[in-house]
C-alpha cells in the first residue's frame, strides 16, 4: 500500500526561500516552511518541548485555517484522507 501523505514539494523545490518579496515566492516559501515543520524526526524533537498552551494555540490556529479555506469535502479528502 502506498502512503496517503506526501511532501514532494520540499523535496523538488529548489527556488528561492523568503517572505515578504512576492507573494509566488511567500506561497512557495510557506509550503517549504510546512513540510519541514511536519517532518517526523523534527517534530519528535518539538512537540514535547511545547507547552500545553502552545499545542493549543498551534492545534487551535490550524483548525481555523482549515475549516475557513476548505469546504467539508476538500477537509475529508485532502486532510483525512478519507474516500468520500
């Protein structure tokens, strides 16, 4: 079985990486910045060195961006990964 979640873009990307020059260059920038945040060796390093408030806040802020940009199928299917 192949895996459902990738992060090919890091991999491929080879632009440049700032914020704040063009918003082409910040949208490539964030999807750089996300898929080395969700690496799992990064993140068994992190997530238990943040405070309860800060798994919160990051959990809370991550729910928003989702339920605002995405509708309720977009949500199941993209970040479920789930057959809808």
């Amino acid at each position: 079985m192949s895996p459902k979640h990738s992060h090919r873009f890091v991999e491929n990307y080879d632009g440049m990486v700032a914020f704040g020059f063009s918003r082409d260059v910040d949208e490539k920038s964030l999807m750089v910045y996300l898929q080395k945040f969700s690496d799992d060796g990064l993140l068994n390093i992190l997530v238990p060195r943040l405070s309860d408030r800060e798994m919160a806040e990051l959990f809370d802020m991550l729910s928003h961006i989702l339920r605002k940009h995405l509708t309720d199928k977009e949500y199941h299917t993209h970040f479920l990964k789930e057959e809808v």
